[in-house]
C-alpha cells in the first residue's frame, strides 16, 4: 500500500493474509529484495539488512493517517532527529 524510508530504515504498509506469520513475511520481503538489490548491483557494496524488525497493526480505519505517515518519512526526518 506505500513503501518510503530514511538512509538507514524503511516502512512498509501491507494488507497481509491473517494466516500469514509477520516473521514469514519480512524474512520473505528481506530475502527477495537483498537478492534483488544486490543482482541488480544497485549498490557499490553488498547490502544486508538488520536482523530485527519492528511490526505494528493498525485499523481500516487508520490506513489512510498511516500512508500519510509512511509516505512523509523525508520531512519527518528533516524536522526530527534521531
């Protein structure tokens, strides 16, 4: 649904299958896209994510307020540093 990120993070909001397992399914985003990152040569070195993750939920009717948020990463990172 929206993908943005910062140097050294990135968000993702999904709709997943509730049968699904969040371990499952970020093994399977951070597998296919280092594989992807690191064919392509989209970098000078080899790229490797970080072993943890953070996952939340949030209501149908809170998806819009979290695209917002996951699609303003540049200019939340501007303003705040961490």
């Amino acid at each position: 649904m929206a993908i943005n990120g910062a140097a050294d993070h990135v968000h993702v909001l999904l709709r997943a299958n509730p049968d699904q397992s969040i371990s499952d399914l970020v093994r399977d985003i951070k597998t296919n896209s280092s594989k992807f990152i690191n064919e392509e040569k989209l970098l000078q070195r080899r790229f490797e994510w970080q072993r943890g993750y953070g996952a939340f939920a949030t209501s149908a009717t809170h998806v819009s307020s979290a695209k917002r948020y996951v699609m303003g990463q540049k200019g939340h990172h501007r303003l705040k540093s961490f």
